[in-house]
C-alpha cells in the first residue's frame, strides 16, 4: 500500500509540472473567440473561468471579473474550444515493413493534450486493456492526456493486416466480442474492412442492446449497407466506400484504385442517395484528410517527436512508395472533402480525427490540427471547420451540454492560440496554453517532453 501511494504521489507531482495555470478563478482577457458553434469570430472578448467551469463570456470591459481572479491579457491570441478527436489511436507502427503496432501510452496522450485535443475518441485498439487503464489513470490525475472514450480492438474478418487483431469466423464471435469488451469498460466499437455483413449486424445489435454504439472502416461492407444495418458512424468517407466499384459482390473487399475514385461523380443519383440514407439514418461520419497525404512536406515538429529510427523508416517507406500510391493519396483528399461538403450540405454530421497510424505524416494531435487546415482549404469556413472538430463531436458523444463550445456554464476546456486563424489557419498550431477542466497546461512544454519517444513508448 505504501509503494502504491508513493507512486500516486509521484505521478501527480510529474502532471503538476506541466501546469501553468491552476488559480480556481481565472479571466483570459483582451482575446478573439471562435466558440465552436460555426458562428463569425467574436473581437475583443473576455472568458472568465471559475472551479473548473466557464463562468462567464463576452465583450472585454462588459463582463464583470472576480476579485482575486488571475487575470491573462492575451491581446492577439485566440480562444476555441478544446478538439474533440473522433479518431484517435495510443500505437504507431514499429516501422520497416513489421506489421506490428507499438502503444503509444506515454508519448500520444500528451501529444494530443499539447496539440489541444481535450476529449479522444479511440477508433480501434490494438492493447485495449492499457487503454482502457490509461483512460482511468488520466481521469484520476495521475496521467497526462484528453478524457478519453475507448473504442474495444477491431471486429475484423479474416485477411487482417497485423496479427494483433481478432480474425471473427462468425457473427457469434462478433456478439461474443461486443459482450466482452463492454464488461470491461469499452464505450463503442470499431468494424473493420474483412467483417461481412452478419458479423457487422451482430455487433450493432449487441452494442446497441447496451446503449453504446458501433463506427466503422469498411470494406467487404458497403455504407448503404452498413445503414440499413444500424451503424452510428463510418469513418474516412467516401474514399474507403466500394458500393459503387464495377463488379462489387457481397461481403468482399476489392482494391480502391485513383482512377476509380477520380470516376465518382459527387453529384451523381448513386451517391446522393448514398448520402441522403446516411443523413436520414443519423449516420455520423469522421472526416481523417490528414491521413491520406502521403507527399505532404515534414514538419520539423513531426521529426522532433520521432525517434531517430522511427524518423528514418517513415522516410524510407516514403521514398518506396509506387508513383500509384501517390497518385490515389491526392486523389483521396480531394475527393473525400468535396464529399464531406456535399454530406454537410445535406445535413450530415461531419466530425474529424487523427489517425495516426503511420500513413503519411499524421500524428497523434498534430493530425487533429491538421484536418482544420484541410477543411478550410476543401472549402469550409475556418469557424465551420472549428465546430467539425469540437462540437460535432460533442455531438455525437452526447457531451454537447458539456464540451464542445465556449459558453457559460460548460467546461472549461479551452485552447489559447497566438494568432488569428480566422485569417491565417495555419495559427492552429501555435497553442501557448491548453485548458483541461479549468487547469491550464503548458503545450510547448508538453511537446518538448516527448521529444524523440514516438517510436518508442
């Protein structure tokens, strides 16, 4: 008992160094606000947090700040509310061509924190019990990270790429796995590109039985089908959807060509219907543009946070890539964001998420940011894009009431940037604070410490 208290004690002392705002009452003056709800930014605002919670928002000079609060005058900077990530992941690729995934359970968790991701949304596990007691960790303070939600490891069919994943022989196995993940704290689950469709509509069934609900990265299964199945979310979009391939046959998972997504015609009554039945359904769909850019220019930021190695094999799988690949990646951007405006369009709810899986440059949290700046660049509007990524989210978790926007009475969970991203997006990087249940965390400070650990651990 005194060896584990001794560690409870150390491990809040180690989270306590990365904060740099702990006064119970707090004022951020003097600041621009784009709040989350899609709406024009607002000049010259002043957010007042009190235990934990926003207290109060609007004109500078025109809201009443407590006696005794600590006051921040932040003149060009701005305040959104903290990311909502729709599909995050703790492991990365152990790198040259070994298809095993390595847990990330120091480094990504504090990526995320740093690059303003304050709730995650895992989207697939592949260590799904250190998930899980992560998740735990963090909301009891003795880990850093976003409040995370774990999605159970992937209901896969045979044809897996790594054999960290559970290959199901039936729809039994589905129902089984669905029964065995939730007893131990899984709030959703992910179908996979080999499940068919008996196995996806045992799942859903299962899961829905339980209250909790069931995203998908098809395949064998269609998103039409999958619809008339009962799923709650798809994720990636269109671009992983082969209902509309030449020759499609039921339960079979054919090749995505750039060709054959550059043929697909938004506009075209297939697709509208596809879309109008997702709509219709309450289908959400998690936009991920940042995994697909195979060709992007590196950050130095993302080469900081690699490991040496780590670093060196995503260089050389980048230099390997067939000139195809390349091909269908800028295909899959461009096509997939002229999709998710036509979704959005209709109704739709359109959320986003990382996917930090080693494909292209994505990264835990900074692919988060990253999708912002790929929204706005698709066409959406920097407030639009701010509320995919927050509010829908939100949304979507039925955590709107709480998370999700900056408004009196909601948590604070805030993220100051220095800049305006309203006229130059790219100022969603340049976070200086990062708010967690009113308690303001140092993002560069954060960053630094995992410095050359993805890769590792």
């Amino acid at each position: 008992m005194r060896f584990l208290l001794a560690g409870l004690l150390t491990a809040t002392a180690l989270c306590a160094q990365f904060v740099q705002v702990s006064a119970t009452s707090v004022a951020l003056t003097h600041v621009d606000l784009i709040d989350g709800t899609g709406g024009p930014v607002r000049r010259d605002q002043t957010v007042v947090i009190g235990n934990g919670l926003i207290v109060a928002v609007g004109n500078t000079g025109q809201v009443a700040i407590p006696s005794g609060a600590q006051v921040l005058d932040l003149p060009k900077h701005t305040v959104i509310p903290g990311l909502v990530g729709m599909h995050e992941h703790l492991f990365y690729p152990s790198g040259r061509g070994v298809p095993i995934y390595i847990e990330h359970a120091f480094s990504f968790p504090r990526l995320y924190l740093a690059s303003g991701v304050t709730t995650a949304r895992t989207a697939g596990g592949l260590e799904v019990q250190t998930d899980l007691t992560v998740a735990q960790w963090i909301r009891q303070g003795r880990y850093l990270g976003p409040d995370m939600l774990i999605t159970a490891g992937y209901l896969e069919g045979p044809g897996t790429f790594t054999p960290q994943m559970l290959e199901l022989r039936n729809a039994a196995d589905a129902k089984a796995f669905v029964e065995y993940w939730a007893s131990l704290g899984a709030t959703s689950f992910k179908a996979y590109m080999h499940i068919t469709r008996a196995e996806l509509g045992a799942a859903i069934t299962e899961a829905h039985k339980r209250g909790l609900k069931v995203t998908g990265h098809l395949c064998a299964v269609g998103f039409t089908e999958a619809a008339a199945l009962g799923i709650d979310n798809l994720e990636h979009g269109l671009v992983v959807d082969t209902e509309f391939l030449p020759g499609k046959k039921p339960d079979d998972c054919p090749t995505v060509t750039a060709a054959s997504l550059q043929a697909l015609d938004i506009e075209s009554e297939p697709v509208r219907k596809m879309i109008a039945t997702l709509v219709r359904r309450h289908v959400a769909v998690t936009s991920t543009l940042a995994v697909f850019e195979a060709a992007l220019p590196v950050q130095q930021r993302f080469q900081d946070a690699l490991s040496p190695q780590t670093f060196s094999d995503h260089m050389a799988a980048r230099q390997r890539m067939p000139e195809a690949s390349r091909a269908l990646s800028a295909a899959r951007v461009l096509k997939e964001v002229e999709f998710e405006r036509a979704f959005v369009k209709a109704g739709g709810l359109l959320m986003a998420g990382a996917d930090p899986t080693g494909n292209g440059s994505a990264l835990a949290g900074f692919a988060d940011q990253r999708n912002i700046e790929l929204l706005v660049a698709g066409g959406f509007t920097v407030p639009e894009a701010i509320q995919i990524a927050t509010l829908n989210g939100a949304n979507f978790l039925g955590l709107d009431s709480t998370i999700g926007s900056v408004a009196a009475g909601k948590r604070a969970d805030l993220v100051v940037l220095e800049g305006d991203p309203a006229v130059r997006v790219e100022d969603i990087e340049n976070l200086r604070l990062v708010f967690k249940h009113g308690v303001g965390y140092d993002a560069p400070k954060l960053l630094e410490s995992v410095r050359g650990n993805v890769g590792l651990h």
